[in-house]
C-alpha cells in the first residue's frame, strides 16, 4: 500500500505534537513495508526535526511560480524611537492601502482573494498526488485537508488526523476566524472519507457535513520501567516544576504558571520552575519573570531533543492550558511517573488527569496556587499520584494505537475499492 502524509506547513523544522505524530504513523507503516511519504510545502525548506526510517520519503513541494497574491503585513512598532514610530505608522498605512487594492480584485473582496490563493495551492498538490497515485491520504489537519481538496477533483481515500478537538479546526471557537473560511472548512469534511478523533466526547463536535468513518484513536505514549521513573521520595537539594510546550502564551498559558508559582516560592525556596520549549512569546515570558524578581527561580531553558531525559528531573508537572486536543507532554509526563496540574476547563487535559488520582485539575488561579503548594510539600502524595498516572498512561501504548490505525485506514480503503469496482 502506497499512503502519502500531507502536513502542508510545520512539518519542516516543526518539533510539535503532530509533527511527532506524524513521524510515529509514517515510521510505524514503513516497518510494515508500506511506501511511505511525508509531503509538505514551505518556502523556508527544512528537514523533519523527529528521525524519520531509512524508506520514509520526504517530499516539500514548494513552488514560488504558484499564482499567490501575498499581502503586505500590518507590524505595530513598540519601541520608544519617535521617528521609528513615524515611519512605522508610514508603513503600516501604505500596507493598509496596498491590501485593499488587492481585495479589489476580486468581486467578494477578501474573500475572493483567500480562495484565489488557496485554489491555486490545491490545483497544484492535485498535480502532486494525482502523479503519485497512493492508496490512501492522511491529512495531519483538517487545513492540510482543505489544502489538497479546495476545488480538485481526486479519487483517493482520504483520512484526517485529528490533533485538537475537531470544532477548533473549522470555528472560531478559540480565536478569529472569518466566516469565508470556517465555510470552507466545514465543506471539506464532505471530501472526507475517515477521520481520527482522540476521544470518545470529541465525536459530538464533528460537523453534520461529515459522512465517513469516525475512529477514536488516542496518541500514543511511551512506556517505562518502573524502576526508570523518578523516586519522589528521595531527598534533593532542589525540587523542579516543569513545563513542557511550546511558548505560546495564548494557548499553553505559561504565565499563568508562572504567577502562581509567585505566590508559594518564598515557602519553599528549593523548588524552581522550569519552561522546556521555544516560540514567539519568550520575550514576553522572560519579561514577567524579570518583573516578578524570579529570574534565579524561574527557567526558560529552550528546546531539548529528547524530552524523556528532561521529565527524569521533574517532580511535578504542570501544564496550565487554556485549549488542547490530547496534551502530548502531559500524557508522556505521566507516563514517567509525574504528578501533574492542569485546569479543569481545558479540554484534552481534563481527559487525561484523573482529579485527586493522578494530580489536579484547577479551576482558576487561586486554586491552582493550592494544589501546587499540596504537591509541593508532600512527597507522599506526589509519589501515590505519579505512580498512578504512569499505570493510567498503559492505556495509550504504542502498539495498541498503531493497531487501530492501520485497521482505520484498511477498512477506508477498502470500503472505497468496493465503491469503486
């Protein structure tokens, strides 16, 4: 079986939670000697961050001569130079003039000029996959979906991997989406013919225009040793709070952590907090640590290889997100045998952490402040919790996950041979 991996953007340099997803599917049917490929298409160019097999080909199908009219971007300058200011508020208002004649181009305005761009993108993934002819397609979003199906006409099953809660890909339930565009989406769920979901209650926020199989397949976790995990009841001259994600406040939260870690440090001056990842708000993060005197307790340390040697260090866990689809680092956090903090409304996160089990979901700050200082000076607790979190992560083996893909993408494949014949 030929099966093609579209990640139309990310994929290259991505160390995120799909691109390791990604990496796991296309590795794990490539060992069963499937002809794998990984397509992406970015300008920047790149490699895959996560080792891919030896037979796993990776393809950027990025052309420059693709028909895209690129608007000018809108950049507010922050800085104290008046005469930058001046010349920043300059820029922005020819970018702003420049836009607009671009929008009218087109009768629907805005509009207009998203599908332009998007239909030439498609046209050209068509070609792609039509020269390629694989058995099947699995897209590792339902954007990537909508990339490769927006006014094309290809007659390969297609499955969607779903890494969120399906509605944040095709509302504006988590940030501002146009309504062009959550219409678009919503369609292309028609083009589908299977679709992964993570758990069972993410089933009821598929859209009525979806008609293909439904599987709920969790991401999968490592499995340890127990004589691997950390011994929570051994003393240490320093005790750590670690995160790991990308910094992106407006998701992850990190600030939040970090000013509920504020309020209990002066307790218990052997711990520290530490932040494993990179993104576009370390300034921010590093600003709020300078502000709140932490900058000898609080750690922003950067992107680590291999998360499995950084968790080892850990004896809590905290992961205070607004929105997730699994938590991929919560998950592999447990299964080390670590006490985690989440909160209570975030989904994913809320699945995951059993409430007084396996650590504790908070509903706000104030209480989040509570079961940090709960976990902090009981090591007790954060042994009975950690040992039961990594029992609970068993559920999410590898192999059994893997099984159920390949069993999804047989069964699309073969219901569409029997469409076909």
């Amino acid at each position: 079986m030929k099966i093609v991996f579209v990640q139309h953007s990310s994929f290259l340099n991505g160390n995120g939670g799909t691109e390791k997803i990604c990496v796991f599917l296309a590795n794990g049917f490539s060992k069963l000697g499937h002809e794998v490929i990984i397509a992406a298409s970015q300008a920047e160019g790149g490699g895959s961050v996560f080792p891919l097999e030896k037979n796993v080909d990776l393809k950027n199908i990025y052309d420059e001569n693709v028909d895209q009219i690129n608007l000018l971007p809108l950049v507010n300058y922050r800085g104290a130079n008046p005469f930058k200011w001046i010349i920043g508020k300059i820029k922005k208002k020819y970018a702003k003039a420049y836009n607009k004649s671009q929008y009218r181009k087109f009768k629907d305005g805005e509009a207009g000029l998203y599908r332009h761009n998007l239909k030439n993108r498609a046209l050209h993934w068509e070609k792609f996959l039509k020269e390629l002819n694989p058995d099947v397609i699995v897209t590792m979003s339902i954007s990537s979906h909508l990339e490769i199906t927006y006014g094309t006409q290809l007659n390969i099953p297609i499955v969607n991997s779903v890494n969120g809660r399906p509605d944040y890909d095709f509302t504006d339930v988590i940030g501002y989406r146009p309504a062009y565009e959550m219409e678009c989406l919503t369609e292309s769920f028609k083009k589908l013919d299977g679709i992964q979901v993570l758990f069972d209650s993410y089933h009821q926020f598929l859209p009525e225009t979806f008609g293909g199989i439904a599987k709920t397949i969790a991401n999968p976790l490592p499995r340890y040793r127990k004589e691997d995990l950390p011994n929570h009841l051994a003393t240490k001259k320093e005790y750590v709070i670690m995160n790991l994600a990308r910094l992106d406040n407006e998701c992850k939260q990190q600030s939040l952590a970090i000013e509920a870690f504020s309020k209990v440090a002066d307790r218990f001056p052997n711990w520290r907090l530490e932040f494993w990842g990179t993104g576009r708000d370390e300034n921010l993060l590093q600003g709020l640590i300078e502000s709140l005197q932490l900058a000898d307790r609080v750690f922003l340390k950067g992107f680590h290889p291999n998360p499995e040697e950084i968790l080892r260090t850990a004896d809590i866990f905290i992961f205070p997100s607004k929105y997730e689809g699994f938590g991929l680092a919560l998950g592999e956090a447990m299964a080390m045998g670590i006490p985690s903090l989440g909160l209570a409304s975030c989904s994913g996160v809320n699945e995951l952490i059993k409430h007084g089990e396996t650590g504790f979901l908070a509903e706000d700050k104030e209480s989040l402040i509570d079961y940090m200082s709960i976990l902090m000076e009981d090591a007790e607790k954060r042994a009975l919790m950690g040992a039961k979190g990594h029992e609970f992560s068993k559920a999410f083996d590898s192999e059994v996950i893997f099984q159920k893909w390949n069993g999804l993408l047989l069964e699309v494949v073969d219901q569409n041979n029997k469409i076909t014949q």
